[in-house]
C-alpha cells in the first residue's frame, strides 16, 4: 500500500530522546499522520505510529488474518514514503495500489483488494445476429479459438445494438464484455465475482485479461489463432457494409 501523496515540508524532525530505542511516537510528520487517517477512515482500524529512528516512521495495521507496514522516511528535506510489507495468513503479498484497495483486502483477504461485483448486477443486452460470411463472426471464432483453450464452456456471443457491438464472453466463473470500436475497451471483467478489470492497461489488455484467466483456470496462456484470411469479392463488401460489423482496424489483435 502506497500513499497517494508525500510532504513538501522542509522542516527537519526532532531527536529522539536519548533513552529511547523504538516507541510510539507523539510527533507524528504530516504526510504519515494524512496517510494513517486515510487508512483508519477505509478500515476502521486506526494504524499505530511508530518512529524507528531519527529520520524514520511505520505505520502497522493488523488483524487476525493481514499484518501491513508502511515506513516512511525524512530525506532531501522531505518526508517520502520508504518501503512497505504486506501479508495475509503469514504469507508476503504484493502492495496494494491504495487504501481503497488495501482497505477491501483487510477486510476480505479472498479479494486480494477487488470489489465485488456479481454478474448478475450487469444487465442483459439483446443479441446480434450475423450473416455466416460475416467478417465479425470470424473475428469472433479467432477469439474463440483462445477462451476455449482456458475454459471449454467458454460462450462468445455479440449483444447490443448496431452502432454498439459488443462481445460478451460467458465464462464458468465469471464474464467479459468488450466494446468494439478503433480502440479495444473492456467494459465488464467479472471473476469469481470480483471485479478485475481495474487489474488490466490499455495497452495490453488483451494479453492481460488471458493471463490473469489462466492463472485463475491453471492453464497456459493460450497461443494467438492463426490470422484470419482476407475476405475478397462481393464477401468482403457485404462484410465491410453492415454498421453491425467491425472494421478491421478494431480487430481484438492477439
């Protein structure tokens, strides 16, 4: 867990007393302060400050089942966040991305920080039919191809209207939309009920969303389908005609 902002303060931090080695601190610097209310504010649970040496604090916050550190440290004149350690039933885990995040894993450690989210909260949309010749359906038995590879009961199927195709993926555990347009956006990546599409970029979408699902599935990733022939002749301008139909440059490539 990272805090979303560090100190410009260039006041530098009192000594420790000669007596003490580390204790619970009565200065506490602004950012840490900013930063353990934000965590007692998501959790509930205020985080006890602790300064480790002269130019440096943690912040811990712990239940039965999660044990977390922040250090913070004083340098260039300012206080930055340092290091931290995650852990849930004993075993490391990778920092959340933020409170938020880290506030649903300390509460429910099955959600490794991701909202839930139930697939039947995602309405349903009407299906669109396609000519077979369809360039669209071939786009779709390319993808096809890959999702049966992770989950044999994988079902592609495009829903919406005309102007906005979409392709929904109905998975064992969960469900995918995609909209299709220029530029690939994922809409709806529902896993196990959690919602994982916070846990993918832009720009590797694709890749990411077949390697979280083969992670989850246990499975390798599956390789790309081969590339799909070019449509010629009176095929190819039925195809490119239909506003249902997606341009090519809109192909999900993998």
């Amino acid at each position: 867990m990272t805090p979303s902002s560090t100190s410009n303060s260039s006041s530098s931090p009192p000594p420790l007393p000669s007596d003490s080695s580390p204790l619970l601190s009565t200065y506490v610097p602004g950012p840490v302060a900013k930063h353990a209310a934000e965590i007692e504010a998501k959790t509930s649970v205020a985080p006890i400050v602790t300064r480790i040496s002269t130019n440096r604090f943690r912040l811990t916050i712990a239940n039965d089942r999660v044990f977390c550190t922040v250090d913070y440290k004083f340098t260039g004149n300012h206080w930055i966040w340092a290091n931290s350690k995650l852990f849930v039933d004993g075993e490391r885990r990778e920092i959340m991305s933020g409170v938020t995040e880290f506030a649903r894993l300390f509460h429910d450690p099955e959600s490794n920080g991701l909202r839930r989210l139930d697939p039947s909260e995602i309405p349903d949309l009407p299906i669109i039919e396609l000519a077979p010749d369809d360039y669209t359906n071939q786009v779709i038995q390319r993808l096809e191809h890959r999702f049966l590879r992770i989950d044999p009961e994988a079902k592609l199927t495009l829903v919406g209207t005309p102007d906005h195709a979409v392709l929904e993926i109905k998975l064992t555990h969960g469900v995918i939309r995609w909209a299709l347009g220029y530029k690939l956006k994922l809409l709806v990546f529902i896993l196990d009920g959690y919602d994982w599409s916070t846990r993918t970029k832009a720009a590797t979408v694709t890749e990411d969303v077949f390697t979280i699902l083969a992670n989850r599935y246990k499975v390798p990733i599956p390789p790309a389908a081969p590339t799909i022939p070019t449509l010629s002749g009176s095929t190819q301008a039925q195809s490119t005609s239909n506003a249902v139909r997606v341009r090519r440059q809109t192909v999900i490539r993998n």
